[in-house]
C-alpha cells in the first residue's frame, strides 16, 4: 500500500514537469511544417495528428493524476525562474488542477478529431501546408493558456490564439470578404486583450506576484494576496478585486464574443469551416469562458457563498448580466439568418452567453460544464456543416438546400443529434444536462430572476431556429442548383475550390463525405451523448471533481430539480414544434421565395437579419471616429512633425549655403589675397636685387655709415 | 692739428677714394683697385693708431698690419680669379653686363 502510495506521488510530479510537452509538441509540429519548401502533406498532417494525439494521451495521464488525490482539490504547480526584471527573478510555470486536466483533454480530443477531418476537407486546397502550420500553432497557443500558471505566459499564448485566429479567418486572403472579416476579429478581440493587459497589469501591482499559484500559497489568486487586496478601494467606490475581475472579463468579452464585442464571430465564418468549428466552436472561444473560470477566486472574492454554492459578488453580477443578455440577442439574430455556418456562428455566441451566465450564476462547474458539452456538439454542427457545404459544391445558403436527407445519410444522423444536443433535448443528450444545470442555478440566484427568464425564451429561440435550419437544409425537396449554374456560382464564390469542382464535374447532385470526414463526426455524436452522464443532478461528478470532493449518487435529488426539468423539456418541445410547423410542414418550393417568418412579420424580420444594425452602428460612431483619429494623425505627421522636421533641414540648408559663402568669400578670397599681396611683396622685395655689385656695395657703404652715426650718437639717447 | 689728425684726415680720404672708384666703376679689375685702397686706408689707420697710441714699442700695431696686407694679397688673388671666371663665362669684364642675380 505504501509503495502503491509512492509510486502514484512519483508519477503526478511525472505528468507535472512534462506537462509543458503538451502545446510544446503542435509547436514543434508547426515549425517543422512552415520550414518545408516542398509541400509534403502526409507529413504535415500526420505531424500536427500525432502531436495532437501523444497531447491527448498526456492529457490523460493528467487527467488520472488529479484523480488519485485524495481531499481538497488536487493542484500542484511546477514553476522555474526565467528572467531577472528590475531586480526580482521572473518565474515561469504551469499548474495542473482538474480544471486545467479537464480543459486540456476536451482541447486535445476535439482537436484532434478536426484534424483528421480537415484532413478530408482541405485536400483540394493548394495551402494545405500552411493551413496545418497554423492549426498546429493555434492548438499550442491554446494549450498554454490553459496550462499558464504565470500571467504573462498566460498573455503570450493568448495572443498566439488571437494571431493564429487571424491568420486562419484570413486563410484565403485574396479573398477581401475574409481579409476584412480577419480585420475585424482581431481589432475587437485586441479591444478586449486591452482590458485583459490593463487588469493583469494592475493585478500584478496590488499582489507583487504574476504567479497564480505557487507551492507556498503566494500565488495572485490564493487566498493571502486576495484578502490582502480586499481592503483597497477605486475611483468611484470600487474595490479592487472587482476593477480587475470587470477589466480581466473585458478581455473574456472580446474573445469569446460577448454584447457589445461580438461583431466579429459571425463575420470570422469567411474562414474555412474547420477553423469555424475549431477556434470559433470549441476552443478559442471557450478561452474567454475559461479565462473567467481561472480567475474565478478573484471574481468572487469577498461575497459569502449561497446555498448552492455560488457567491454572488458584483463582477460575477456584472458577467451573468452580459451573458444572460448575450444568449437573448444573438439567438434572436439566428432566426432570421439565411447562411448554415452564420447561423451556427450566432448560435455559438448565444451558448457562450449561457455559459457566461452558468459561471456568474452557480460557479465554475457549472459553465465549465456547458462548455465541454458545446465543444463537442457545436464542433459537430459545424463539421457537419462543413460536410454538408462540401457536398453541396461549397453552396452556403440553406435557402438553396433542402432534401439533403436522401443524399447524406450519415451527415444527416450525427448533425440531428447535434441539434437535438444543442437544442437541450430532454434526457438523452448532454446539451439538455448542462444547459439545465444553469437555468436551475439561475432560478436560484438571489439577485434577480430576469437571467432565467431571459434564459428560457434563449432556449425557446435555440430549439427553433436549430429546427429551422435542420428543416430547410435536410427536409423537403433539393432547391439547389446542382447543374451548370451552380458550377458557375461556386467557381465565382471559392476560387481555391475551383479544382476539386472541376473534379466533381460528373456529379450533379449532393454527395456523401468520404470516411475521413465521416468519423470524426460520429466520434463526436457518440461524446455527445455520452457526456450527459457526467452531470447529472444525481450523479454530478463533474462538479464533484472540479471542488475535489467525492460525488454519490443519490437518485433523491431529482425530487428537487424534476419541476425545472419538466420545465425547460416543455420549452424545447414548444420551440421544435413551432420549427416543425412553420418551415417541416409548409416547405418552401423554391430558393427565392420569401421566409415564413418574414412575410409574416417583414420589419421585425429584416431587423433581426441585419443584425439589429450593429454593424453599421458601429460603422457610424467608432469606425468613423477611428478613421477621423487616423486623418488627424496623418496631418500631425505630415504638417505638424514633417513640418519640424523640414524647418531642421531647410535650416541646416541655410547654415551649409552660409558655411558656403563664407568659405567662398572671406577665406578663400582673404587666403588668396594674403598670398598675392605676399607674392607682390616678394616681388617688390626681389626688385631690391639689381644683380649688380655696385648697388650691394653702395649699400653696404650707406648701411655702414648709419650704423657709425648710430653708434656714436644713437647710443647716448 | 697733430699728427695723428693728419694721417687719419689723409686714411680717410684715401678710403672714400677707393670707396668712390669700387662704387662707380664699371670694369671689374677697377673695383678690385678701389677694395684695395680701401685696404690701404684701413692700413694707414692702424699705423697711425699704432705710432700715436699708447705703447708705440710693442710691436703689436706692426703684426697687425702685416696679417692685414697678406690678407689684402691674399684676398686680391681671390677676387681677380673671380674676375678671370666671369670673364671665360660672360665673355666681359663689364659689370654692368654681368646681372644673372637680378631678382
């Protein structure tokens, strides 16, 4: 028992030194890919795969690392001094708590599975190489945010996620749809990277510390330095633990596309359909939610706890406000969207509204849960998207699909189980669990009960406009043009497909994905049934393994939640009812004809299809602002600085002209003149020499006499 | 006037005589004349002094003047080599002609 005991201590200091191996490996793998000059793709892929794969394996061994111990919860840090900054040594490190195990095998697997079907999906691209580089440096920046123990690694691979997030929106750059939308995204996440910097800044004032945690309990989120900072007060009356928690969310809004910040999420749907279900599904989004996770001992510091075990706290009022208003506002945007991957984009920054108000609700466990269910469900929805697209000839509009049903079987299947996931479908499927488990903590949250309500009517909208799309994409009759028009139209909208069109030339209707494609997607479809298990209100492991303590299953507790399970079933069924009914029932004929919706209610429809005019509210006020600061500043540089700068060198001009006339007139004419006036001298001088005797001795004699006259009479004066 | 006025009157006018011809005449061997009246004067000067002065039995004045003739002879053979080396150059003994210093 006893060696059992120390060889199991032996090996979580194992996994825990080598746990930088695990976004060191997709690095490595990016490296390697940008310096081959020949594209090599079995290489790239099976590179970028196999790192994916030994992380995930790694994650595993984490994962059963923090299993073994036994009270409190299981964290243990491994940190090494790095730097020395003004004085004091930098450390740099990693923490490993069932958090950071959590996140990391939910980043890997999912990964991975996109991978492989990227895979599948790029293979007629001509940049495969540098699509997997990017992929590969986009999973090891995302890996170390979630291993980060230290702020300012923590910030250096966050802004790898937000650079590599670019890089892949923009993947076909030459495109200027998707050049602008890579704009986009990383202006306003860098607006809320401005809040995140300003409030690691101040936090690393106040603690003295950029460690999270550290082994003798110093670390900026331990309880000694947060009680330390309790006491200090802001403008305005603020605490200071509350400033930092609001100026850390700013930069969890911007990332994970929280009202007002996020503009660019659907806009970010120009990139490839993997990168959409990767970053824009699973993973760098969820960074926002797990940033909040991360920080939340600060978040909630000073509020005593509820019942329920979430405290309540004015930065987490703060986040459960924004999300709660997040999922109303965007779900009611996906009812009236046209485009299969806009409407999935809106449906993403609805679930992370949800999951925003599950953490300032009831705490960690209960967002951290819906994200690991909408990782895998929406990274479903987006493949089977991206399968559906591919089948369609790159054809986005589901106005132009329909019928797909007899075509695509397995797509089909797993895509329904996705929606029926994301929906909240009752008792099967892990989205119905999770998205639970945060309307019952919000129905419990004291503040107020506006969050709940506000939550319902985001579920009512989420099971409609998912039945919607299913309906019109898979229902009905085929309203695509899978002829010679099409061709033309997807020729003119993805030139970089225009080989792999070419190829299907022979193919007139919509076709099944190969297997590579397929896989990964029944993968996910089983996890996303299977995750339900996990969070249940009888058995809530999840949340048991998040607080360390051990879980029992106790069937009594559904006694407590059966009246809001019925509730929110009541809901989903109402919403995919409506769904049915208006778009299963009454299909459309023709791509052309106007939505039900719309017809019935044009002003309202058009409303919401234009996104509530953010967009172009945002166009009028900030960008106009912005573009008036940049000509402002271009007339500072060109009058004002270049005008400084002008004045010097016309000065410097007149000085050398000056330097010039002087050296022209006064020294080279007074040099020449001295010398002529010497030479004539020297000739006057040389007429003296007559060449004859006589005179020298004439003067000789005259010479004498003077001397005698001097000599004699000079001398007495 | 005694006698050591007369002879230095006489030394004088024997001086500004040579000084005069070595001045004013043009043929070369005419100014060696007037250098060595010159001399002369400069002689006659010395044994007057010598005579009228205050040890007239020492012999000193005497040597003196000897060292000064050999020296006038000595000097008189320099000059009229010169003289014969002007003339195989420039083909004239006039001095007037012979000007290649002239600045």
């Amino acid at each position: 028992m006893r060696l059992g005991g120390l060889a199991l201590k032996k090996k979580m200091n194992w996994i825990v030194q080598y746990l930088w191996l695990i976004p060191a490996l997709p690095l490595v793998a990016a490296g390697i890919i940008a310096v081959n000059k020949q594209p090599q793709r079995k290489l790239a892929a099976s590179l970028a795969i196999g790192s994916m794969a030994v992380g995930f394996l790694l994650s595993l061994c984490a994962f059963a690392a923090t299993l073994h111990h036994g009270e409190g919860v299981f964290r243990e840090v491994y940190s090494f001094p790095w730097i020395k900054f003004g004085g004091q040594w930098m450390d740099i490190g990693w923490v490993l708590d069932p958090l950071t195990a959590v996140m990391l095998m939910m980043v890997t697997f999912v990964g991975m599975l996109i991978f492989i079907f990227s895979v599948g999906y790029m293979a007629h691209d001509q940049n495969f190489m540098r699509f997997f580089c990017f992929l590969a440096l986009f999973a090891s920046g995302m890996l170390g945010v979630i291993i980060a123990n230290n702020l300012f690694l923590f910030f250096v691979s966050w802004e790898i996620v937000g650079l590599t997030s670019y890089l892949l929106i923009g993947f076909w750059y030459h495109k200027p749809s998707a050049a602008a939308a890579a704009k986009k995204a990383f202006i306003t996440t860098r607006i809320g990277d401005l809040g995140l910097l300003l409030g690691m800044v101040w936090l690393y004032a106040q603690t003295g510390t950029l460690n999270l945690y550290t082994a003798d309990h110093t670390g900026c989120l331990e309880a000694s330095a947060l009680s330390q900072m309790a006491t200090h007060v802001t403008i305005g009356g603020l605490g200071v633990t509350t400033a930092i928690g609001l100026l850390i969310f700013l930069g969890a809004v911007g990332k994970s596309g929280q009202v007002p910040l996020h503009v660019w999420l659907p806009d970010a749907m120009e990139g490839p359909t993997p990168v959409s279900a990767l970053i824009h599904a699973a993973t760098m989004v969820a960074a926002g939610v797990f940033l909040v996770a991360r920080v939340y001992p600060l978040m909630s510091f000073g509020a005593p706890l509820t019942e329920h075990g979430a405290s309540v706290t004015t930065a987490l009022t703060v986040v459960t406000w924004v999300g709660a208003i997040t999922a109303i506002f965007s779900a009611s945007i996906a009812v009236a969207q046209n485009d299969i991957k806009r409407i999935l984009a809106y449906s993403t920054v609805s679930q992370l509204g949800y999951m925003m108000m599950g953490l300032g609700v009831g705490g960690v466990a209960v967002g951290m849960f819906h994200l690991i269910t909408h990782a895998f469900f929406k990274a479903l929805l987006f493949l089977g998207s991206g399968s559906v697209i591919h089948g369609c000839h790159e054809e986005q509009d589901v106005r132009k699909m329909g019928g797909l049903r007899k075509y695509m079987p397995v797509t089909f299947a797993v895509y329904g189980i996705g929606m029926l996931a994301l929906s909240g479908f009752p008792l099967f499927f892990s989205g119905f669990w999770s998205k639970d488990e945060i309307l019952h903590h919000a129905h419990k949250w004291p503040v107020s009960q506006i969050p709940f309500y506000l939550g319902c009517a985001g579920a009512l909208f989420t099971a409609f406009y998912m039945t919607r799309q299913v309906a019109l994409v898979f229902y009905g009759k085929y309203r695509g043009h899978a002829d010679e028009s099409s061709h033309d139209q997807s020729h003119s909208s993805h030139s970089s497909h225009s080989s792999h069109v070419a190829a299907e030339d022979g193919h007139d209707t919509p076709h099944e994905s190969p297997a590579v494609m397929t896989v990964p997607l029944i993968i996910l479809a089983v996890f996303a049934i299977l995750l339900s298990v996990l969070g249940t209100p009888a058995w809530p492991w999840f949340e048991g393994y998040l607080k360390g303590e051990a879980t029992i299953l106790d069937w009594s507790r559904f006694g407590d939640t059966w009246v809001l399970m019925l509730v929110s079933s009541v809901i989903v069924l109402t919403g995919i009812t409506l769904g049915v009914f208006l778009y299963g029932k009454r299909q459309r004929q023709t791509a052309e004809e106007k939505d039900v919706l719309e017809a019935a209610q044009p002003v309202v429809f058009r409303i919401l299809q234009n996104k509530y005019y953010i967009d172009e509210l945002y166009e009028l006020t900030v960008i106009r602002f912005n573009a008036f600061a940049a000509s402002f500043c271009d007339f500072l540089d060109t009058w004002i600085f270049g005008g400084a700068v002008l004045l010097v060198s016309y000065a410097t001009l007149g000085l050398a002209w000056l330097y010039r006339l002087t050296d022209e007139y006064f020294v080279n004419l007074g040099f020449d003149t001295g010398c002529e006036a010497l030479r004539e001298s020297g000739g006057l001088s040389s007429k003296l020499h007559s060449g004859r005797v006589q005179t020298y001795l004439r003067v000789i004699g005259v010479a004498l006499v003077l001397l005698i006259l001097f000599l004699i009479w000079g001398r007495k004066a | 006037m005694t006698t050591l006025q007369i002879c230095l009157l006489t030394s004088a006018l024997l001086f500004a005589t040579g000084f005069a011809g070595a001045v004013t005449r043009r043929h070369a061997i005419l100014v060696l004349i007037g250098i060595e009246l010159m001399l002369n004067a400069a002689n006659l000067n010395l044994i007057a002094f010598w005579r009228f002065g205050p040890h007239p039995e020492l012999l000193t004045g005497f040597i003196f003047v000897l060292f000064s003739m050999a020296l006038a002879a000595a000097e008189a053979a320099v000059g009229l080599a010169l003289v014969i080396a002007i003339y195989r150059h420039k083909k004239t003994s006039n001095l007037d002609e012979v000007r290649d210093l002239k600045g």
